[in-house]
C-alpha cells in the first residue's frame, strides 16, 4: 500500500550545491528502484540549527514528498543513516493526517444532517442557507463615531 511521506534531511555545510543535487539523485534513484515517486522537492538553503549538532551549527536543509511502501522508507532510512553528509533527517508519514480529517469532516456532515431530518428540514443546506457572510467594510458593530467620551 502506497501511502505519503516527507523527508527531511539536513545536509553538512561543507557539502557543495553538487553533493546536495547528487544526495537528492541518490534518494530519487532509490524511489524509482524501489517503485515509489517524488512528488516534490524544496531546497530550503542553508540555514542556521537550532542546536548545535556534532561540531555544526548550520545545515543545508532539503524537503522530499514521496509516495512509496514501507520498504522504501526503510531503505531510504538505512541510506541516509551511513551517508556521512547528512547531519541529521527525519521521515514523517503524511497520509494520516488527511485520513483523519476526512473522518472528521464525514461525521460532522453526519450529524448536521441528521438533526437537520430531527427537525423537519432537508438533510442538506440550500445555497445562501445558514450564517451569513460579514463584510468587513461593511461591518458597522465597532463605529467609533458614535462614542462620546
């Protein structure tokens, strides 16, 4: 089961534009190997650590989506542990989180629906049907010209 994961790695402020560009080759080669994809890859530069790691104080920080299995991850994992570049880097599934939401969402929709039916109106809204819209300029609750002081 293909599932979405990010990938953040930091990489040594020693390494060069072209170690980072062959680090990202790497992982991708091993996605492709292994049958998953990259969605996207940021380049976030080189930025100061929040904490000193080892004898570095800065990092080149580099953010991959990927679609793939677990095996991916775990070799991709393996990889970047004995890669002397990478300070430090972290994998975090994704896919998860938008699972929830869709349960969230799905059983509020649920209940608005069945006290809708509970007192005897459509189970869905009608366009323009519930709070209204505030416009700001329109929004005459704070006039302070009204107020005498």
């Amino acid at each position: 089961m293909t599932r979405k994961y990010e990938l953040v790695y930091v990489v040594s402020p020693e390494a060069s534009d072209d170690q980072v560009t062959d680090l990202h080759n790497q992982v991708e080669a091993i996605v492709q190997r292994i049958g998953g994809s990259i969605e996207k890859t940021e380049n976030w530069g080189r930025r100061r650590l929040a904490y000193e790691i080892g004898r570095h104080k800065e990092g080149t920080y580099v953010l991959e989506v990927l679609h793939g299995t677990g095996e991916l991850i775990k070799e991709i994992d393996r990889r970047l542990k004995v890669t002397d570049l990478i300070i430090r880097h972290l994998v975090v599934r994704v896919d998860e989180e938008q699972t929830v939401i869709d349960r969230t969402r799905t059983k509020r929709s649920e209940t608005s629906r069945r006290r809708r039916v509970a007192r005897g109106l459509p189970p869905d809204r009608a366009p323009g049907e519930g709070q209204r819209e505030m416009d700001d300029d329109r929004d005459d609750r704070f006039d302070m010209a009204e107020v005498d002081r």
